[in-house]
C-alpha cells in the first residue's frame, strides 16, 4: 500500500485530488479541514473551539490537530496505508507526524506537492465560498490563509525535500488531467503496482 502526503496553498485542488487519489488506491483521504468542519457542522466541542481559528484564517493548534491525527492513523482502514490532506502545516506537525509513524513503524513514501499561480488560486477561493457558503473563504481570510501558508506550511516542503520525497505536480488544468500527472509522477517512483 502507499502513503501519501498531498501538500500545496488553499485552493490547489488537494481535497479534490485526495478524493480522486483515494478511490485510485483504495486508501483512506485523511483531511483535517473535512475532519475540522464536520465537527463544526455538529457543533461539537472540538468543532466550536475549531471554528473560532478557521473563522480567522488561522490553523487550528497542533494539540487539538495531532490528537484527531494519531487516532485517525490507528484507525482500521489506515493501517495499510493512507493520503493525507492538510497535515502537517508546521514544523511541529512534522515531529508528530514522525513520530506517529515511527510508532508504527511506518514511513511516508511520496509528499505530492501541488502548485498553482496566486490568482488562480483567489479566483478558486473566491468561486467556492460563493458555491460553499464557507466562512472560512471571505476576500479577507483568504488572503490571510495563503499568507500563513506561505509562512507555515511552503517550509515543510524543504524538510521533505531534503528526505527525497517531494513530487511536485501542476495543480492547474482539468480535474482528470492532474491526477494522470499525479499518477505517472507516482509510477516514475515505483510507487504504483
């Protein structure tokens, strides 16, 4: 089975992508963002502590994203493997994720690294929060969530790199076009049986 860490700005295509990457290997999509608004949705305790970053723009903090991240690995349908989408987005999430894997005896075997021009990136943005009605997409927060990008999360791609696991993939262009160029970034690593 494969492990895959699907990283790129807000608006890269990552959940669509996850969705479809999923369904391909039959492996769980792990999103935090789905995994935060369901619990907002529900208006559970974590969900309400949640919405009050996300209505920022801001991460939720990594106390409240490793915990739902650990359980969510143990869990049954990801033992044999996984995608994830969303996390890690810091330096301290990357220990974590380490350090859950570890445990395990685990590893990642490709960080998919999906790219995207800026203003592509606000018109998407923009056309989901009028489609989605989500809070967490007005002009404002927008601009914030892909600046904390910029400044939290573009690093990991470094540590990554430096592993030898980035696999950067244009994350412009047809749905299906970017999950063959996915697919065949994968298969050039012998990542795909």
């Amino acid at each position: 089975m494969i492990r895959i860490l699907l990283i790129g700005p807000p608006g890269a295509g990552k959940g669509t992508q996850a969705a479809l990457l999923a369904q391909h290997f039959g492996i769980p999509a792990i999103s935090t963002g789905d995994i935060f608004r369901e619990n907002v949705r529900n208006e559970t305790p974590l969900g309400l502590e949640a919405k009050a970053f996300m209505d920022r723009g801001e991460y939720v903090p990594d106390s409240l994203t490793n915990a739902l991240v650990r359980d969510r690995l143990n869990q049954e349908d990801a033992v044999a493997g996984f995608l994830l989408d969303g996390y890690p987005r810091t330096i301290d999430q990357v220990e974590e994720l380490d350090d859950i894997l570890e445990e395990t005896d685990k590893k990642l075997d490709v960080v998919v690294q999906l790219t995207a021009d800026s203003e592509e990136l606000l018109r998407r943005l923009s056309g989901r929060a009028q489609e989605q009605g989500r809070s967490d997409d007005t002009p404002e927060v927008i601009k914030r969530r892909l600046d904390v990008y910029e400044e939290q999360t573009a690093p990991l791609i470094d540590i990554y790199a430096s592993r030898s696991l980035v696999a950067k993939v244009n994350g412009l262009g047809e749905i299906g076009d970017v999950t063959n160029r996915i697919i065949e970034v994968l298969d050039a690593r012998g990542l795909v049986s």
